[in-house]
C-alpha cells in the first residue's frame, strides 16, 4: 500500500470542487490508514484526536468524503474506489454510536489492489475510528466535515 502524489491531487480536486454544490449539506469525511503509520502519528487516543486532516490524509490510502447518500464512487484510468457506510458521523438527531463501512481501492481496474475492508467505527473523542484500532492492519477513521468553511 503505497501513497501516489498524482492521486493525492485528483482526491482533492474531486473533494474540493465537489464541495462547493453541497455547501450546505452534512457531510462525513473518511480515511483509510494502515494502522502501524497512524500509531507512529497518534501513540494515544488524544493525540489521534488532535490530528488534523491534514496529517490524516498524508497517510491514507483511501481518503474521501460523502453526504446524503451514505457512499462515495470514484473511478479514473489509474485509481479506482468504493465507499459504503451505514451512517453520517454528524446527524440533526444526534450522533449515532457507531458508523459500519466498507472501503475498497486500486490502483487496476480488475481487483482491489490497494485496499478492501469492512468493519464498524466507534465514537472516540471527535471522530469514529475502527473498533479495536491498534489491532487491526488498517484503521478507518471518519468525522464529521463541515463543507461551510
């Protein structure tokens, strides 16, 4: 799992126009890290909440945000990816406990070369993170965006 410039670029282009015919909805953003990058990042659970977004996406292989629809969709001729989850990490009725997703990502258009996981993400300070993060190969962490900014 390798982080690609040139798709760094075309996931903030589409994040960043994208936003601007949503502004005003709720939206979640998401971040798929291999877990032993984000514990040199975040050695304990209040550091991890202190990161940026920044930070997180530096080390994300899979990184993107979704509204309304609860998925995000995306395919080009070099990176392709798939984002399902179960719930927005900010809704008007209040923040559910916890957010189930399932990511997948390649650099081909015949498997998932990247990345391919599903599990559930807990409430932990101001995100949702992988339940039992620090065990598993990759961590999924997901906030709440506000697209306002």
């Amino acid at each position: 799992m390798h982080s690609h410039p040139l798709l760094a670029l075309i996931l903030w282009m589409a994040l960043g126009f994208s936003g601007l015919s949503h502004a005003d909805a709720p939206s979640t953003e998401f971040f798929a890290i291999e877990t032993s990058k984000l514990t040199k990042l975040a050695p304990t659970d209040a550091a991890l909440d202190s990161l940026s977004r920044t930070q997180l996406a530096e080390v994300s292989v899979a990184h993107g945000w979704y509204s309304g629809g609860l998925a995000m969709n995306f395919d080009t001729a070099t990176f392709r990816m798939d984002a399902r989850f179960s719930a927005s990490a900010h809704v008007p009725t209040g923040d559910p406990t916890s957010i189930g997703y399932h990511i997948s990502a390649s650099n081909d258009q015949k498997t998932w070369s990247l990345l391919s996981v599903q599990g559930s993400a807990k409430k932990l300070g101001k995100q949702f993170i992988t339940e039992n993060w620090r065990t598993q190969p990759v961590t999924v962490v997901l906030r709440f965006l506000d697209l306002k900014k």
